[in-house]
C-alpha cells in the first residue's frame, strides 16, 4: 500500500493500460508536452510518444467525437476535457454519438470512450469555471457516470472506466487533485456500479460523492463526538447506473437520510436519491430526507459569496441535528 | 474496366433507385415511419466513389441520407429493408431506422441526423487505423449544408495536422433542405474551403459515373497511400425532395428538369447502349428481374419478420456481459 495523490492514482491508471494496451490512447489540451493541467498524464507523453498522448486543439466537440470514432472501431480513448465547464461545447458528440450508438445500432457497435473532467468549484474561479454537470450527464441514457472521491478510486475507477465497453465519463474535483490517500500495490478495479460504505452508522445515512464524501465524513465524525449521532456515510461513487439496492439497504438500516452535493438541488443528484428511497423504501423512513446542497445560482466570484453558495460539514451537521431533534 | 463491370455498375444504381421508390411507397402505406431521406439522382456519389475504394475493408460513414452508402459498403438490403420496417431482423435490430443504419461487420459505421456530426468520427476511424497500423482509410460522406458547422473546420484542421488518413467526400447538391447554398454559404466552392488546413481537394461532376470513378480513384490513392485526408466535391442534385414532406417550393420545376435531364443512371445507360455493351432490351430486363427481386424477396422478408419484443426494450442501453474487472 503506497500512499499517492489524486492525480497520481489517475497517471497510474493510464500509465498501466497505455502500457498493457496499444490502442489504449489520450487526448486532451494540453495533456501532452505540457503534462496535463493538474499533471494527470505528466511523463506520458515522453513515454508513449505524440500519436498516443495527443495534444489537441481547442476542439472540444470533434476531439471528443475523434476519440468516439476511434471506440467504434476498437481504440480507447482517454478524453480529458479540461474543465466540465467546456463539456458543453462536446456534448453534441457526448450525447448524440456515444451514448447512443450501442442501443441505435442494436447492440453491434461498442463504444469503449472514457471522458475525464475536473468537474467542482475550486476557488474563486468564477460562474463559468465553477459548474458541476454531474445532473446533465446523469440524464443521459448510455453513458456510465462516476465520481472518484479517494485515490483509491481516482486509479480504480479509472482502470475499470478503460477496461468497460460502454462510454464513461470520470467526474474528478479541481479540489481534489492534491488529496493523499492509499492506493493498493497491486492492480486494483473500482466497481462501476454499486455504493460504498465509507463509514458504518445506525442513526441516519449520509449519502455524498465526489468532494461531498468528505464534508460527510467530517460531519460524521463531530456528530458522533458532540451530539452522540451515528451516521452512516455513503458514497454514492456511481451516479448513473444508481445502486437502487446499496441505498435502499442504508435507509433500511438508519430509517432516516440526507443527501449531499456540491450541485444545486434542482434536477440533481439528491432528487433522484430521494425519489429512489421514495420508490424502494418509503415506509421505512422515520422523517422526511432532505438535501444540503449548493445555492441555485452561477458560482460567484467573490471568495465570500462563493463560500456562501457552496455547501460544508457544518450544514450536514445541522441538518443532522434537526432531523434527530439533538 | 470492362463490360460486365460496367452492366454491374449500371445495376447497382438502378437497383439503388427502384430500392428507394419502394421504400417512398412503404412510407406512404406506413410501414415505413419517421423521416425518410432519399438519394435518388445522387447515386453516382456513393457507388462510383466505393467502386475505387474496398467496401466491406475502409470504414464508411454518411449523415441521415445514408440508404445507398450502406447498400454498397456490402450492407445485406433485406436488413435494411427490415430495419426501415422497424423490425427485429433489421440492420439495426429495429432500433436505428432510415437514419441510423449501421453494420460493422462490412465497417458501416452509419447513418446519423446531426448534421456535421459524421465528420469527426471518420477522423477517428482513421485514428484507430493510424494506431493499428492497418492500410484501410475512412471515408465520409456528406452534404454542402454540414459545411458550415463547426465539426467541418475544427476536423479538418486536425484530419490534417495528424495525418488521418480520411477521405472526406461532399455531395454538393446545392441546397441543405430548402435553402440554396448561396444563401447559407459564401464559399460556395466547397473543395476551396480546406485549403487554409492543407488539405488537397478537387471538384468534379457527380452526375457522370465515370468523371467520379477517375477522381475518387485519384483521391482515394492518395489517402492511402500519403496516409493523409483528401476532400473531393461532387456536383450533384437530389431529384426529389429533401425528405418525404417537402413542398419543393424553393426551387423551379425548370431546374429539376435540367438536372433530370442529367439523371447519373440516365447517362451511364446512354454510353454503354452507344458503346454497344448494352441493348434496350437487356436493360429492361435488368429492370424487371431488380422490381421483382425487391418486391418478392426484399419487401416480402421485411414484412414478414417480426417486430422487436417490447420485453427487450432497455436491451442494448449497455452491452451485455460485457467486461467488469472488478468482479475477476
Ligand atoms: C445539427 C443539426 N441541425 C439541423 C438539422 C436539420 N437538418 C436536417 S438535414 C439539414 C440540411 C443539411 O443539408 P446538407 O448537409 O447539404 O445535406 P443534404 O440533405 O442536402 O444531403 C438540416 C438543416 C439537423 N439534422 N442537425
Ligand atoms: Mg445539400
């Protein structure tokens, strides 16, 4: 067991598929030469040379439509996309092309193309560098969305995302990057499907993903110390195809749930977890489940204001606290 | 080329043509549904083109309008007659329809409705052909009107800056529904507008089979053999109408009749009765054996297949069995 950051566990990944797979590929602005933005590929490009650490143009939509053309016919591309805010210049491509060609063709085309994004607030990026789309992706029928929150999952998720035969998108955190965790010695596969138990509890269960995991944890863990709340903390980690069963399982359990983004709430993450418990286990629940998440407004600029806008532990706490009534 | 090729040709495209007059009938008795374009005065592009090319090898890809390319890339036409009926047995298990023809196993990679969406996926049927090293090239075809949608430049600077070795082929028939091409475009010399990318291009006739077997000839050695993209506009024309509700207002009926008068299949059979390769009478022939093969055996087999069970409608979503390392 080693410990690495976030974009180290994401260079391990490529670096063992690119090695073990020719037409294992990635592209992306400045991925290359230049070691990608958050240094996700660094070193790659040296060691698999310009026809498989491709530095593109600023094309969003016809180099994610390259790499889908490239997976039609047996390739597998790794897109980064530099931040999630520019996927909307790709999701022609993204939404016309590879989440449908599977179903549209009756089943005879794969299309094995993984896209990869930062997709957080960071800080103080502004509106148009600080939108989450996890809700756009998630709406999508075709695609698989997931959302490493550890290091371990950042390689795993990964690793098993370049293996699948169906599109993925990897939503990453700008914030993220940095984060230190362990991550096993040997080859190691995140599920693409099914949630995690992060933190086992019996009071109410926490559900979160990406970023979010760790202000649940956080709060999980003051809630225990000072109000005698046990949570449990769910990650989501797959966002679309959703475990019906891994939530239904938690809220069996606690009998009582919160949800947790970095999004706004509508359309999003934590209508869709609720309604899920409202169709699996509606009469196991002791108090309504209520979501913490962003302001329904663009990401502000101002340090203050953004601050505002974007949930923390502090907010699940409360929530919390409310519900159990301590 | 020698006779028998050339009576071959000659029946592809007028197989092409009582193919799709059939299609329009099954869509005014509706068995055929949704949008239904049609190529008919256009089918010199596609089959003088992938006559130079290897169909069933290169990989091919078209817009919406895509019925003939995939007849000649090899596609069985009793699948696509299936799959235009919306049945289980279809090109596309009934899930594709007219637009969204596919059949990889002679590399038609389809049929799609967004127009300029094809472009960037021929580029990366070359990239995956540039990474296994293979001689096989990608060719798509579309329209003038997908020229002018951002996937057209941003493609051909990259087609161009890697080396892919893709053939672009626009089937210029001047109009992008009922909007003429002078209207929506300032260049309205198509092949003019990849110079700035390097990217060498020729225009010809596409009415005239043999002028687009010489240039797609020409076009395709290059692209395989420089292993770089080439783009080769054919002048053409659609005969009728941009789909089957159109009300051809915008154009004249002395237009059309100017270019029915130049009809692809009209000219090919010209030159070979005036060369003697060819009588009326083995024409007609032709005709009749093409009209009863349709009627008896492709029309017959799609009406009869069955439709899609609805019990497998969220089949095909993701693959199934597919790989799931996590679980080994
Ligand atoms: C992105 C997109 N915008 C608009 C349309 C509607 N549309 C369908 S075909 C077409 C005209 C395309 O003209 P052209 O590329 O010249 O092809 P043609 O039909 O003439 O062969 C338009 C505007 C579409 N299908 N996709
Ligand atoms: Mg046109």
């Amino acid at each position: 067991m080693a410990e690495m950051m976030y974009w180290q566990g994401i260079l391990r990944a490529h670096d063992e598929e690119m090695a073990r797979d020719p037409l294992v590929f990635a592209m992306g602005e400045d991925i290359g030469v230049a070691g990608g933005t958050y240094k996700a590929t660094s070193g790659l490009f040296a060691k698999y040379g310009e026809q498989r650490v491709i530095d593109t143009p600023i094309s969003e939509n016809s180099y994610t439509g390259i790499g889908v053309g490239a997976a039609m016919v047996g390739a597998r591309p790794i897109v980064e996309i530099m931040s999630v805010n520019f996927a909307w210049l790709a999701m022609d491509q993204l939404m016309n092309n590879a989440a449908k060609i599977h179903y549209m063709s009756g089943g005879r085309i794969r299309c094995p193309f993984v896209m990869r994004l930062p997709g957080g607030t960071a800080h103080q990026l502004g509106a148009q560098h600080s939108a989450r789309m996890e809700k756009v992706f998630m709406g999508i029928s075709g695609l698989r969305v997931v959302t490493p929150a550890t290091p371990r999952d950042a390689y795993g998720l990964l690793k098993s995302a370049v293996r699948c035969d169906d599109p993925v998108v990897i939503i990453e955190h700008e914030a993220m990057y940095n984060l230190k965790g362990e991550i096993p010695d040997t080859e190691f596969f995140t599920p693409l499907e099914g949630v995690e138990v992060m933190r086992p509890g019996k009071d109410v269960s926490i559900f979160a993903y990406n970023i979010s995991v760790h202000w649940a944890l956080e709060a999980a863990q003051k809630l225990a110390q000072e109000y005698g709340i046990d949570a449990e903390v769910i990650d989501l980690r797959a966002l679309k195809p959703m475990d019906r069963a891994g939530i239904a399982a938690s809220v069996r359990k606690t009998h009582r749930a919160i949800v947790v983004e970095e999004d706004e709430a509508p359309v999003g993450v934590g209508s869709e977890v609720i309604a899920i418990i409202n169709e699996e286990c509606f009469f196991d629940l002791d108090a309504a489940p209520v979501r913490v998440h962003a302001l329904d407004v663009p990401i502000p600029y101002s340090h203050r204001l953004e601050k505002a806008a974007i949930p923390n532990a502090d907010d699940v706490i409360a929530v919390a606290r409310k519900m159990l009534g301590r | 080329m020698d006779a028998t090729d050339q009576k071959r040709l000659l029946r592809e495209m007028l197989f092409a043509r009582r193919f799709e007059e059939r299609c329009a009938e099954a869509y005014h008795e509706r068995q055929i549904g949704g949008f239904l374009h049609l190529y008919p005065g256009e089918e010199a592009c596609a089959i003088g083109v992938l006559e130079k090319a290897r169909p069933g090898s290169d990989y091919v890809v078209t817009g919406y309008r895509d019925h003939i390319h995939a007849l000649k890339s090899g596609m069985n036409p009793k699948a696509l007659m299936a799959e235009l009926f919306g049945k289980e047995t279809g090109c596309s298990k009934g899930r594709g329809g007219s637009m969204h023809l596919f059949d990889p196993d002679v590399h038609f990679m389809g049929g799609y409705a967004l127009v300029g969406g094809p472009f960037p996926l021929a580029a990366g049927f070359a990239k995956a052909i540039q990474l296994r090293g293979s001689d096989e090239i990608s060719i798509c075809f579309l329209g003038d009107g997908a020229n002018n949608q951002g996937t057209f430049h941003e493609t051909m600077n990259m087609a161009s800056l890697w080396n892919l070795p893709v053939l672009f082929i626009c089937e210029n028939n001047l109009y992008g529904i009922g909007t003429a091409i002078e209207r929506s475009t300032v260049e309205i010399n198509q092949y003019k507008r990849v110079a700035p990318y390097g990217i060498e291009a020729a225009q010809c006739d596409g009415q005239d089979i043999d002028v687009v077997m010489a240039h797609a000839e020409k076009a395709v050695q290059h692209v395989r053999g420089k292993r770089k993209p080439y783009f080769l506009e054919l002048m053409t024309y659609r005969l009728r109408g941009h789909s089957m509700s159109d009300s051809g207002a915008y154009r004249s009926k002395e237009e059309v009749e100017e270019w029915a008068q130049r009809d692809p299949i009209g000219i090919y059979k010209r030159r070979l009765i005036e060369a003697g390769v060819l009588s009326e009478d083995e024409f007609h022939a032709t005709d009749e054996a093409i009209q009863d093969e349709i009627e008896n055996e492709i029309v017959r087999f799609a009406t009869e297949s069955p439709e899609p069970r609805v019990e497998d409608v969220a089949r095909y979503v993701y693959v199934e069995g597919g790989k799931q390392p996590w679980l080994k």
